[in-house]
C-alpha cells in the first residue's frame, strides 16, 4: 500500500493558496470581463483579491506581502536608475516599431491613470502577494519563479516585449526584495508603460 500511495505529501497551506489563486486570477482576467474597462478589472483582481486574501484568509499584516514603502532611500534610487536607464530603450521601442506601435497607440485614453489602476495590481501580484509568499517556501528562487507567470502573462503582447519580460520580471523581483516593497518596481513599471504609450502614440 505505501508502494501504491508514496510518501506522505505535505504541503504549505498559504503557498498552495497562492499559487491556485494567482493562476486561477491570471486565467479569469484572460476570459472575462467585469467591467467596460479592463483597469479597473485587473485592479479588483490583481490589487483587491490579493490584499482581502491576506487580511481576512491569511490573517496577516499585508506589509508581509511587501505593501509598504520598504527601504524608500534604496527604493527611490532603484527607481532613479531604472528609469534613466529604461528610458532611451522604451522611447525607441514605442515610436519606431511597427509592433509596439499597432499595440500600444491605442491604449492612449486615460493615461496616465489606466496605467496606475492596470500596474499597480500586477505589480502588488507577482512582485508583492507571489513573490513574499514564494521567498518564505523557496528563498531566492522565488525572484525566478515569481517572474514565470509574469511572462505568460504577456503573451500575445509584441514579442519582443514578451522575450524580455522572464528578465525583467526578474529585475522588477530583485528590486522589490531588495527594498522589502512592491511600490518601487510599480513606480518604474508604470513609468516605462506610460513612456511606451505616449511614444506609440506620437505624443512624445
């Protein structure tokens, strides 16, 4: 019997919550919609569910799961350099790519808010709720495993964006363990998103 059944299987209760929890979210933000705008549904689903998850389920101080301000010297000094360095690449990216263009210039309307509402749920998803919950189980490697989901997440987007996303998933990762806050990576993120639109758009 113990050759049919193995060893017994134990698992931690929160992360095995986390990781059917975020998948089930990404699938759903996939397939339906809530509202007529898609910020304000991945705001409730990436920012919202998360966060009530935490309080009420896990009965825990959300500041666990990175929703602070963290180390904001370290924070606003990656988020300087991130920026500076992003810039030039996501300016050109945006304007001269017939890709990114076609994508990204009709995402123009409301910005800059529909990228703050849209951003800062995914970066509370993966870089706050995935990756504090993924680091207390798997250490490190949470900064690689958190960003796997962050790229599927991009498919159908241009591919050169997509190909990079493993890489600055892990970046966005790094920066919000190093600073002990999901705010900073959300701070570059939004940035460079709202930078490539306007570029695509031919308002910059």
């Amino acid at each position: 019997m113990k050759f049919l059944l193995g060893e017994r299987l134990r698992f931690d209760w929160k992360t095995v919550v986390v990781t059917i929890v975020s998948a089930l979210l990404l699938i759903i933000d996939h397939y339906y919609a809530f509202t007529a705008w898609k910020h304000w549904d991945r705001f409730i689903l990436y920012f919202v569910v998360p966060l009530l998850l935490t309080v009420v389920l896990f009965r825990e101080n959300p500041k666990n799961y990175g929703f602070a301000f963290g180390d904001w010297k370290l924070g606003l000094a990656y988020a300087v350099l991130g920026v500076v360095l992003m810039s030039p690449v996501i300016y050109a990216l945006g304007r001269y790519s017939g890709d990114m263009k076609v994508y990204y210039m009709r995402l123009l309307p409301g910005l800059p808010w529909t990228t703050f509402l849209d951003l800062i749920g995914w970066e509370f998803f993966f870089r706050g709720w995935i990756l504090f919950a993924y680091l207390r189980r798997f250490g490190h490697d949470a900064l690689w495993l958190q960003a796997v989901p962050f790229a599927l997440a991009h498919i159908g987007k241009p591919g050169v964006e997509t190909l990079s996303t493993i890489f600055g998933g892990f970046a966005f990762g790094w920066v919000a363990y190093r600073t002990k806050s999901f705010f900073w990576s959300f701070l570059i993120h939004w940035f460079i998103s709202t930078l490539i639109i306007a570029a695509a758009a031919g308002v910059v």
